[in-house]
C-alpha cells in the first residue's frame, strides 16, 4: 500500500492535535496566597504544650530491656492536665497500657464513625550525634520560630495537633454528628503491634466499621520538582508491603590453605549478585500516573504535554523516574541485601552464609510473586530461601472518588490554598496497616511543610516544626474534624 506524503502530514497533524486537545485539557491552577490562620487559638501557649509534650523520652527501641514506662506514663498525665476538655467529656482507654484510645460519641449511630491517628513514640537519636543538635533533642526548645527536638516532625506534633483541634472544638460546645475515634499507639516505629494492632484488633472485636481513617503519613512537600511551582500536598492512599527473605548457602569446609572449590561466601554472593541485577520492573500506572496527572497541570507547558498524554511518553517518564531513587522507589518492589554474615576466622573455610534481603512490596506485587520472583532470578538450588516473621502484603488501594476522600481535598486546599493535592504511594510502614479491617479508606497524610533538608531531620539531626506550621496544622484538624463529624458532602 502506497501511503502518500500528503496522508503522512495529515497523521502527523492529527498527532499533533491529540496532543494539543489533551495538554489543554489540563486545567493550571494558579497558586494563592496562604489562607490567614483564625486568631482564636493562642498559637504561643499550645507550642509551649507542644514542647512539654517533647521533653518526655518516650523513645521505641527494638530491645524491651530500654523501654521508658516513665517517660510514657508521664506524657499519658501531661495530656490528662494538658487537655481538660477532652478527659472530661470523651471516653479514654488505655490499651496495653501505654498506648491510648479515645471515643467522642456522635449523636447520630447510623453515621459510620471516622478514626484519626498518630503515634507517641519517637525514634531514639543516634549515639555520637548529640553534639550536632542546635538545641538538646528532649528540650523541646522554642526558638527562631520553631519547637526543636525529637518527636516534633514525627510525631508529636501530629499527636498534639489533633488533641489541640479536640479541645478547641470542644471549648466551642461543638458535638459531632458521627462518633469520632483517635488513636495514638505507642510502639510505631517499631511495629505497633501492641499499639495500633491492639487498637484495631479491639474495634474490630466491637464490630467498628470506619468511614475513613486518617494516620499520619506524607506531607506538603516544597520544591519537589524544580519546574514545578506550588507545593504539593502528598497524600498516600496505599502503602507498601514488607517481606524479609533469609537466603543461606552449605559448602565444604576446612583449612583455608586447601580450599574445596567454592566458599559458601561466594555461592551466596553469586546469588545476591543475580537478585539485586534483576529488579522487579516498575511501571508507569496506577498510583504512579494518579500523581502525574494531578502535578501536571501546574508545569511548564512542554511537561505538561508529556503528562498529559502518558500513553505516548511513558517510556520517557519511566526512565526520568528510574534515575531518582525516590521516585524509582514508588514505582515499583524494592530489593535491598540488608545482612550478610559468614566465617569465623580468618583461616577457616566457613560451612554455611546467610544474607537477609529486605523487599518493600508494591501494590501491583504481592508476597507470594515476589518470592517468585527471588526463585527464578537466582535459579540454584544450593541456595535456601526462608520467609521471615512480619511480612505483610501490600494494602488496598483507597479510591479517590470516595467521598471521604474528596472532603480531605477540599480541607487541604482550604487550609494550603497553594498547594497542588495528589495521591501517592507510601514506600515505608505505618500504623495504618493494623486499620486495614476496619474500613476500606485510608489516607496518610500529616499537614507538615517540608523541603528536602527538612525531610532529612526526621530520624536525623535538628528535628524542628515552626510555630506558624504547628498553627496550620491545628487549624486543618480542627476543620476536618469537624466536616467529617457529619454527613459527608
């Protein structure tokens, strides 16, 4: 068939209109000034409640020999004074005995209940770094603006955010619609399994069936993208699976001046060698592309012609992707050798190695095509492969066109007129894991500013939340709590 030069201008001409239809189908949303705080909150006196709230070490670690019953049950009588209100008029629990459940019961029972969550534990800080920090770690200093120390980015200050919101609904004589749970554990950055797994495994018991739950999660990030002008408010509506594989080799040994063939070292180096060359692929779909098209109205125009036709330029946006380990991180299950050990001296062949590979599951894998995966990509049976405790598959995905969703949005866009909202996928673990029973939508999501150096304080060095931030985020709890306390539009 003979295709003349005048049909291949008009096909090209015709690309070049699909493309423009739909690049201009992307809406820019021009970015405002920040919306002005109501005054009616004394923003200096709850960042001095902050600050007590951080001065308390309630520190999680993997060993039960260092855990601080004190420093808990200190912060569990700072938020009995702290908080009247609240003690008062809602029921509390004390779960495990540290960890903390509150119920404010709505006056409507045929309204499903919302659930909001943070965590009062806080990650210790590491040793021979003390040195480093502007102002000591469990000071809670106020200073230049900002409450300093551990726990003010993850997450006390989400913890104190919500409670501040309550009280202040409270001394307002507001009473919710809908029964309106908060759950703070105390053992997240462990595994929160006698914290939020208790919580959840006592609501499911009560036969509780959630409207939504928010836990705390991804934030505002600031200059994600360096073409990209507003900040954007990352919302996570699924989070990765966890799965630990030991993977172990048997050789010969002896003495090391007569080696019999092969080491046990390097039969299992050959095999991580061939795991960590062949990554599971990720692609550019589902959450991944959600996330493009809500950040691809407010680029320049060329980006914005990539975005908005995916189905032409994927290729190109996957490799883009692929070069930043973030970003690569999102699209697809992560493979990371975390521990290898073998030998005992120098001289001596060792009989056996193991090596732990740690994978961080995404939603398009699960726990079982993952240990596939392993299998096929290794292909040696002198290697052992053995599932390790604490794996979990990857969560739902929570649709975006739920209602509960959609009041979020609009609150975070109330609150950060600025920022563009886009949903996205959560590459670590958090307490919301142990809600999955309890509803089908859950969003992480913690109202917190942060650029890239501030992103590197949490876990780290100089952890801090400004006083005009710590403020916002009071005011955006405040006002969903009470949006989400009645039926939802």
């Amino acid at each position: 068939m003979i295709i003349t030069l005048a049909a291949v201008g008009f096909l090209f001409l015709l690309l070049i209109a699909v493309l423009l239809i739909r690049t201009l189908r992307y809406t820019r949303h021009h970015g405002e000034k920040n919306q002005v705080i109501p005054g009616d909150l004394d923003i200096d006196e709850a960042a001095e409640r902050l600050s007590v709230a951080i001065s308390f070490e309630t520190i999680s670690t993997q060993g039960s020999n260092d855990f601080n019953e004190d420093a808990f049950l200190k912060m569990h009588r700072f938020l009995d004074s702290a908080f009247p209100n609240i003690h008062r008029k809602l029921s509390k629990e004390i779960i495990n005995e540290y960890s903390l459940l509150y119920t404010w019961h709505g006056k409507n029972p045929e309204l499903k209940p919302v659930m909001y969550t943070c965590h009062i534990d806080v990650v210790p800080i590491e040793p021979g770094t003390e040195k480093d920090w502007k102002h000591p770690p469990f000071e809670g200093k106020i200073s230049d603006g900002f409450i300093w120390g551990r726990g003010a980015m993850d997450v006390q200050g989400g913890v104190l955010a919500i409670m501040e919101a309550v009280e202040h609904l409270l001394e307002t004589g507001f009473e919710p619609e809908r029964t309106i749970y908060l759950g703070f554990g105390h053992d997240e950055e462990v595994d929160g399994h006698l914290g939020a797994f208790a919580i959840g495994k006592l609501l499911q018991e009560r036969n509780v069936e959630l409207e939504f739950l928010l836990d705390e999660g991804t934030p505002i990030v600031h200059d994600i993208l360096p073409d990209l002008p507003n900040p954007v408010a990352l919302v996570a509506v699924a989070e990765k699976g966890y799965l630990s594989l030991e993977l172990s080799a048997m050789a010969e040994g002896g003495h090391s001046s007569v080696p019999q063939g092969l080491t046990s070292i390097a039969i299992l180096s050959e095999a991580v060698h061939k795991l960590e060359n062949n990554p599971i692929k990720g692609k550019v779909d589902g959450l991944v592309k959600r996330t493009m098209e809500a950040i691809g109205p407010q680029m320049p125009l060329l980006y914005r012609i990539v975005m908005a036709n995916l189905w032409l330029f994927g290729g190109f946006i996957k490799r883009e992707l692929d070069r930043m380990p973030a970003t690569k991180a999102a699209m697809s299950t992560t493979i990371a050798t975390t521990i290898f050990e073998s030998g005992i001296k120098e001289n001596v062949l060792p009989t056996q190695a193991r090596a732990i590979v740690n994978f961080r599951i995404h939603p398009n894998d699960s726990i079982e095509s993952v240990k596939e995966h392993v299998r096929k990509a290794i292909n040696d049976p002198r290697i052992g492969i053995r599932e390790l405790n604490g794996s979990i598959n990857p969560s739902l995905v929570s649709d975006v066109e739920q209602p509960s969703y959609r009041v979020l949005r609009k609150t975070i866009k109330n609150v950060f007129p600025e920022v563009v909202v886009a949903p996205t996928l959560m590459v670590g673990a958090t307490d919301a894991r142990h809600y999955a029973a309890l509803t089908n939508n859950i969003y992480r999501f913690l109202p917190l500013r942060a650029d890239e150096s501030d992103l590197d304080r949490v876990h780290g060095t100089n952890e801090r939340l400004s006083k005009h931030n710590y403020h916002e985020m009071i005011f955006f709890y405040t006002k969903l709590i009470k949006r989400s306390a009645r039926p939802l539009e």
